[in-house]
DNA sequence: GTCTATAAGGTGATAGAC
DNA sequence: GTCTATCACCTTATAGAC
C-alpha cells in the first residue's frame, strides 16, 4: 500500500482537473495535458484507457465521501443539528480536494452530464440534499438547500474577483450555507404546530471558519 | 421593422441554445444543429459567419437588458426596495427568454469564460450584483448576492427533478432571491448605526409570484 | 438562400519498438 | 513506462453552382 507508483498517474490528474476547470473538457486536448507534464499523448494511454477515465478517476473518492454524508444523515434524525451537519461535512469534502475540481463540477455542467459519471455526481447531490429538507418539502425550501450546498462548495470560484483569501471566501460560503438551512423550515408545511420546532430557535449564531 | 425574412436565422439560434445548453456547445455541430432543421451546414454559413457568431447573437440582447436594468439601479438610491426591484427586473428578462439560455449561462460557464462573449456576459453579472450590495461589503454578503440573482434565474433548472411547473419553480426562485437580498446588510459593516437602517424591517413578506 | 463537394486541421486512440 | 509513427474520424469553414 506504499507508494511503490511514479506518481505519474497522480499527476496527469491533477494537470488534466486544472484545465478542464480553466478550459472546459473539450477544449482540454490529451495532447495538451501531455505537454505539461513534458511526455507524449501515447503516455497517457499507459495510465487511462480514455479520456473520459481520467475524468471518471478524478470523481471516484468525491462521490465516495458524498456517500458517506448521506449514509451519515440517513441514520440520523432530521434535526437543525443534522443539517447543519450535513452542510459542514460537505464543506470539508469540498476544501479537501483541489479548489479546480469543484469549479469543473459547477462551470461544466453540461458536459459532464454527457459523461454519465456526471450523472453519478448530479443523482448524489441530489440526494444530499435531499437530507436537508422533508420529501414533500415546497419548492423554494428545496431550492435553498441545493443553493447551500453550492454556496459551501463554491464560494471560492463565485467570489473570484473579491479580493480576499480563498480560507476567507470558505468562510463565507460556510456562513451563507449555515443560515440558509437554518432558516429552513423543516416540513412540507410552515412550522407551526410540529413538534420539530423545538429546534427553530438555538442558533443564529453564524459558526464562520 | 416588419418580419420580412424567412425567419430561418431565428430557427438556427432556437435550436442552437436548445442544443448547445442540453449537450454542450462543443458536442453540438454545425451538422447536428442543420440537420433539426432540415438543411444543410453550408446553409448556416449564410446567417452567421462562424460557429462562435451564434452564440454571440444569442446573447446580445440578453446582454442589454442587463445593462439597462444597471443603469437603472446605478440612477437609484441604495435602499432595500431598489434592490428587491433589481432581482424582480433581473427574474423578468430571465424568464423572457428560452428557458434553455440560462441554462447555457450556469451550465456551460468554462466553455463560455473561453468565447469572449463569456466575459461580457460575466462583467455584466459581476456589476449587476454589485449594484446589490456596498462595494466594500464583507464576502458572505457579495456571495449572498450573487446567489440571489442565481436563485432568481435558474431555478426551473436546479429544480429539475422537481415535479411542479416552471412558473411554480421561478416563483420560488423569486422568493429565496428577496428573501437573500432582504436579509443583506446594507453596508460594509453590521447595520446599527447607519442612516440606511429606516429601511431595514418593513419587508419579510415574500410576494411571490 | 440553399445546395454539393471539398479542403485543412485537430482529435482520440492504437501498434509496436525500446 | 515511455516513445515514434500512424490511423480513422469528425470538425469548422470555404468555393462555386443553382
């Protein structure tokens, strides 16, 4: 399990995620990434047998993390707690790997959605959340929590020309993502009469960083 | 002024945002998009000179509208009424378009930020959020504007899987992108002291719709 | 305004030597 | 693991007839 590899793999990956980002997928040529890492396209035949597997390569561990979020808060109760739970550990997901990787998921939608490990990505997402809010939530509740899962993983690349430092702009995102789930009213219907509303009035407090 | 063409021009860019927004615009050819229509590619050369030059057709009055609704809220104070009117003018040219362009606009932002009408498109977002906020406001507010004018716009599209109708979905989107904009601070700092404060509780219903 | 025919170029991918 | 050389394919774009 050591690292007996080149590292060459690692490195037409993480060479092949900054250009799709910047360039898009398409525009992105193998020869192009080939000439980065200063070997020949064949060479990148060696490592992936296409170039959609070095997409696919790119996104496993993502979509495995986004599975243990989900896993998590499918045990848990559908608490304010639990949500903004949720919101954070998807955060830390989402700052754990390159900032390009994220920024490739929200700028080449369309793309992606012609790759099928996009699908993959698109159906988790959905699901994620889908554990901030009740199934037969109203559609603007629905809507705020897929914008607070945008806000906490792409708040970096959003705020591109504020100029401040990329842990400060996290911070936003996170703080923005907290509230909106916060605010969130947690049945299909206006919070009134449910017992859940305990939980409506303890926090407030944005937890930023 | 009368509609004295034959109106084909106007068929090439329906089908082209159709397309470029559903598969991308580089996976959609001249060939795919002349072939819908039942023509050949050659024939698409007559009213646009290069690939690119329809997307550029596509945005340009998009691009106007913008700016007037800039220059509006340039003329006007910055209080919480000419910002909640800046996300309902801004949602109006939104929806009066096919609905698939801004899904290009969100969908397809790294093939965009490359054809240079992109980066016109961008500014214009960029400054129109602006006028949503103080200049030197912190990065959680900027970020809160930017997603409102998200909200307001894209909301039939990041609702997808959602079973409810379009005009269902943008009223939600108008909803969360208000509620976002009221929530603001007005200044760079907490609004405490500030002369702005008079206009800062007489909202919180949502008109939406 | 639309067609046929074609040019010129880049792309993803493969074969086989080293 | 990386190379050279090459392939088949598809693309945008153009020329010129009708």
């Amino acid at each position: 399990m050591g690292e007996r590899r080149s590292g060459t793999r690692e490195k037409i990956q993480a060479v092949a995620v900054e250009l799709f980002a910047e360039h898009g997928y398409e525009k992105t040529s193998l020869r192009e990434i080939a000439e980065r890492l200063d070997v020949t396209k064949a060479a990148l035949y060696y490592h992936f047998n296409t170039k959609e597997d070095i997409v696919v390569s790119l996104f496993d561990d993502l979509i495995a993390n986004v599975d243990e979020i989900i896993d998590w808060a499918t045990d848990q109760p559908r608490t304010l707690e639990t949500r903004q739970e949720v919101i954070r550990r998807y955060g830390c997901v989402a700052r754990n790997r390159p900032k390009s990787m994220m920024r490739f998921v929200q700028e080449s939608k369309a793309t992606l959605r012609e790759l099928a490990v996009g699908e993959r990505l698109q159906a988790r997402f959905q699901t994620l959340a889908g554990t901030l809010h009740m199934p037969d939530a109203p559609p603007a509740e629905q809507l705020r929590c897929s914008i607070a899962l945008l806000s906490v993983s792409a708040a970096p690349f959003m705020l591109k020309e504020l100029d401040a430092t990329d842990d400060e702009k996290y911070a936003a995102g996170l703080e923005l993502a907290l509230e909106l789930v916060s605010s969130a009213c947690v049945g299909g219907r206006e919070p009134q009469s449910k017992p859940q509303s305990k939980e409506r009035s303890k926090e407030r407090q944005s937890t930023a960083s």
